[in-house]
C-alpha cells in the first residue's frame, strides 16, 4: 500500500494526528472518551483545542 492514511485523533476538540497503533494522539486523548472535554491536554504545540 503506497498510501498512508493519516488518522486524525478521535477527540473532537484535538486536531492531532493519531499514533499509528491507536485512534487517539495521547493517552490524555484517550481518556477523554468517555466525557466530553472542551479542551485538549494532548500538549502538542500543535494542536488546537490546547488553551
Ligand atoms: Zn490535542
Ligand atoms: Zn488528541
């Protein structure tokens, strides 16, 4: 497969890529699953739903 398709993280408010074995780009990502969190403590410098 040529194509690499990049996951984005399944937390809605973070606009990071997810890691390759994963749905999420962070544990604190993960972990948000079961809330709704209006903020991102994924620490990419990146990501846009980190105030
Ligand atoms: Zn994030
Ligand atoms: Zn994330």
């Amino acid at each position: 497969m040529a194509d690499e398709k990049v996951n984005e993280c399944k937390n809605p408010v973070c606009s990071c890529p997810a890691q390759p074995d994963g749905k999420y780009c962070s544990a604190s990502c993960e972990g948000t699953g079961k809330t709704i969190e209006l903020d991102c403590d994924c620490g990419h410098p990146d990501c846009t739903g980190n105030f």
